[in-house]
C-alpha cells in the first residue's frame, strides 16, 4: 500500500509546485502614454544651424516640416556646389543640443544620392563613429567634401540623406 501511495504523492506535489510557480506564458496590459513630435529645433535632440557661424546659411529649417535641411545650392548662398577635383572644408554648419536628461551617443549615417562610392567622399568626422553628448550641451557639425580623384563630376549629388541616431549613454553605478 506504502508503494502505491509513494508515487501518488510525489506526483500531487510536483502538480501543486506547477500550479503555484507563478509561471506563465504572455502577460498583455494597455497602458497610456503621450509622446508629442516637435520639429528639429524644439526637439529632444535639436538639430539647429550654427548660431554665429558664417556656414550656418548652409543649413535652414524647412518652414513646413521643421526639419534641418543642408543645401549648397540655395539663391540665398553665392556658391551652388563645391568645386569638382578639390578637398572642401566646411566648418560649424549646425549643430546638435541634448534637450533631454540623459548623456546620449549620436552616430551620424550617411546615404549617397547616386551611388554608394559617394558617400566616401564625404567625411563628418568624429560623429560618424559617434560622439556623446551631456544633456543641456551641443556638439557643431562640420565636414569635409573631397572630390579629387573620385569621378564625381559637376552637377552630380553627392548625398541624399543624413540619419541621426542617438542612444541614451548607461550612468555609471
């Protein structure tokens, strides 16, 4: 009788450590939640043309969107590219203020317009590996456009698009 019970038993208790483990399989909850868009320069990571810098007519917020637009070939700009076969420093053009309240890493990403080959022409500097910046401060953006010896030719567009992209920096323990 002892034998049958045995089993019985470890079988019971095993079914009432299953039962009261607590686990499960999915859990669903509706929560509600604001988050508003602002345009570039309202945002939490502003995206502005350098106050003070003679580039800063380079980059100007489009008047429907709010986004930062950069642009060489503006009427308001007396160049409309830069020169084919030659290194083109443009320094403070815009710049990046952290309106949040963590430290953020900002990578910068770059798409050519006509080719993958273009976007080598470009160069952000430090920002395209990324770099963090602390909340309430700003990085300024400058570049270099080389074209000298690269087969661009005039006319061509040597990017479509930047992407910003930030990611909140871990606070040390």
């Amino acid at each position: 009788m002892m034998k049958k019970i045995l089993p019985i038993l470890a079988l019971a208790v095993a079914a009432l450590v299953v039962v009261s483990s607590g686990a499960f399989t999915s859990v669903t909850a509706e929560r509600t939640a604001t988050i508003n868009v602002a345009g570039d320069a309202g945002a939490l990571l502003a995206l502005e043309p350098a106050a003070g810098s003679p580039n800063a007519s380079y980059a100007h917020q489009d008047s429907s969107s709010g986004a930062l637009v950069l642009d060489f070939s503006s009427t308001e700009i007396a160049a409309t590219g830069v020169n084919v076969n030659a290194t083109t420093v443009v320094e403070d053009v815009f710049t990046i203020t952290n309106n949040g309240t963590q430290t953020v890493r900002v990578v910068l990403t770059k798409t050519g317009a006509n080719n993958s080959a273009n976007t080598g022409a470009i160069d952000f500097g430090d920002i395209e590996s990324g770099v963090e910046i602390e909340p309430s401060t700003s990085a300024t953006v400058s570049f270099k456009v080389t074209t000298l010896n690269t087969g661009i030719a005039a006319g061509q567009n040597i990017l479509s698009s930047i992407t910003l992209t930030a990611t909140a920096v871990a606070a040390d323990v």
